[in-house]
C-alpha cells in the first residue's frame, strides 16, 4: 500500500502539461491552461530563451507577440506573416487554433 502511494506521487509529480483535448473551442480562456501547454507543445523547442526569431518562454514573450498580431496572424494563415508552426512540424488543430485567437481576443489576460 505505501509503495502504490509512492508510486502515485511520483507519477502526479512528474506530470507534464498536456494541451486539453479540444473538440471545441472553450470560451474561458486562459494563459496557463490553454496557451502555455500550446506553447510547450507545438512552439517552444524553436523559440525558446536566446531565440532570434520570437521567444515565447514566458507570458511576457507571448503577450507581446499577441499584441503585435504576430501569433494569431503566424497561426491563421494571414498572409503578413510566416505561417506557423512550419508544415513539417507537429500541427495544432482547428479548436486550439481558435483558442488561442479567443485568448488574444479576450485581452490576452495572465490567469
Ligand atoms: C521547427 C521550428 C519552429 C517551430 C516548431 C515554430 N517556429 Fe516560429 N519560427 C521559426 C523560425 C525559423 C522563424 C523565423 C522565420 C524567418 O524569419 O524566416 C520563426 C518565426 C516566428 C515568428 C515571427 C514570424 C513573423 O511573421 O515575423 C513567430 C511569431 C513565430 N515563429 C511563432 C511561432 C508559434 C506561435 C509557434 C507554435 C505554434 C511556432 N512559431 C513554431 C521556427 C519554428
């Protein structure tokens, strides 16, 4: 019993951040449960701290791109901007896509 404790504790400690498992777009948007996961998932291992393209390791990096349009533009094909993430990397899809424009479009608040 005390091992299957142990073991649990280590498993919940351990835990990654996963992106939820969208079918849909929710209309609560936040930082640390939608944008952050999104971020580690399908941007972080090209723009991470010393990046010279965008960095987007912290909510003060990913605001200012939300800010400019640079994330939801690189996201949804507009035309302005480089198409993100690049065809031959892991794709996000349409749901995530459409929350993180909803985050952006609530304020791109840091809840
Ligand atoms: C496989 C590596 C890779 C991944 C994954 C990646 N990027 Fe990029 N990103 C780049 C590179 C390289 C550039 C610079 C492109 C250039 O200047 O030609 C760039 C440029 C950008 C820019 C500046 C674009 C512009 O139009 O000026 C933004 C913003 C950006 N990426 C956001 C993201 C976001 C958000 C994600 C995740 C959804 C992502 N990137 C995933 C490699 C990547």
């Amino acid at each position: 019993m005390k091992k299957l404790i142990f073991a649990s504790a280590l498993f919940f400690g351990c835990e990654k951040a996963t992106v939820p498992d969208q079918t849909t777009a929710s209309e609560d948007v936040s930082y640390h449960y939608h944008v952050q996961p999104f971020i580690e998932m399908y941007c972080i291992s090209c723009h991470n701290a010393g990046t010279a393209s965008a960095e987007l390791y912290d909510y003060d990096h990913v605001a200012a791109t939300a800010a400019s349009g640079e994330l939801v533009g690189c996201l949804t094909g507009n035309p302005n901007y480089i198409p993100m993430p690049p065809s031959n990397s892991n794709q996000p899809n349409t749901f995530q896509i459409d929350q993180i424009e909803k985050w952006v479009e609530a304020g791109y608040p840091n809840n």
